[in-house]
C-alpha cells in the first residue's frame, strides 16, 4: 500500500531520522525494524548494464558529488572541512561517515539535513553551492 499518509509529531520525526542508517535507508524501513517485521519485500531491480553503473563518488538525494569533492561547512562561527573519498564522507579529522546528514550531526550533536548543511565545491574557480541548490540528477 503505496502513498499512506501517516502523521507524526516533529519529536517522532527526528527520533526516526536519527534511526536511519543513511539517505537510502527509508522510514518505513526504521519502522519495520523497530516493530520487528524484518525487510520489506521489494521486487527486484532490472539487472544494471556497465553502462548504468554511476562513476565513483557519492550520490544524495540526486545530487552527485565525486571522489575529490571538497565540503565546508560554517556551524557556531566556525569552518568544517570534509571531502568525498572512495564515495563516502571524510571529515578533516578522518572520521568515515556514509551521509552527509551523519557528518553534519558529528558536528552539531543535533540531526541536521546535511544537503542543507555542506556547501561543495562544484568549480575549479573555488566557488561552492549548497549540496541542496545542486540540480539533481535524473536516473538512466
């Protein structure tokens, strides 16, 4: 049953994003772990062509970042640096994070939208962009 609409408080809806592994990890996949009805059953995926297959980096909501990809972030008068390594995100310290949502709370101690939160450099220029004005990109 597709497109149910539920609704939460704010409290219930950090408290759930908090418990997601990752962009790709999907509230109704924290809710069927929490309630313990183990993994939906999804049809299975066209198999991929080499061709579909993306190049190395990292890809949020749409948005590809590539190995190299420099982030900065500003949080209480302060600058944070992070980059896309080996498709995940690596801090400046050399902490491994598999979201940028995951960084950003590793510094914020609070759940932040990380597309929101790091700003990348996209151009050899210097410029950087929000992760979150980024165009997205389609699939195939």
């Amino acid at each position: 049953m597709q497109g149910m609409d539920i609704e939460i408080d704010f409290e219930v809806f950090k408290a759930l994003t908090a418990l997601r592994d990752d962009e790709r990890d999907s509230y109704n996949d924290v809710l069927r772990r929490i309630l313990k009805l183990g993994p939906a059953i999804r049809p299975s995926p066209p198999p991929l062509q080499a061709t579909a297959l993306p190049p190395a980096g990292y890809m949020a909501a749409g948005r590809y970042l590539p190995n190299g990809t420099e982030l900065t972030a500003k949080y209480k008068g302060r600058e944070f640096r992070a980059c896309v390594t080996e498709g995940r995100i690596v801090s400046a310290g050399g902490k491994v994070f598999n979201s940028l949502s995951r960084a950003a709370k590793d510094i914020t101690d609070t759940n932040v939208n990380g597309l929101r939160f790091w700003r990348a450099r996209i151009s050899k220029d210097g410029k950087s962009v929000l992760v979150s004005a980024m165009p997205q990109q389609s699939a195939g």
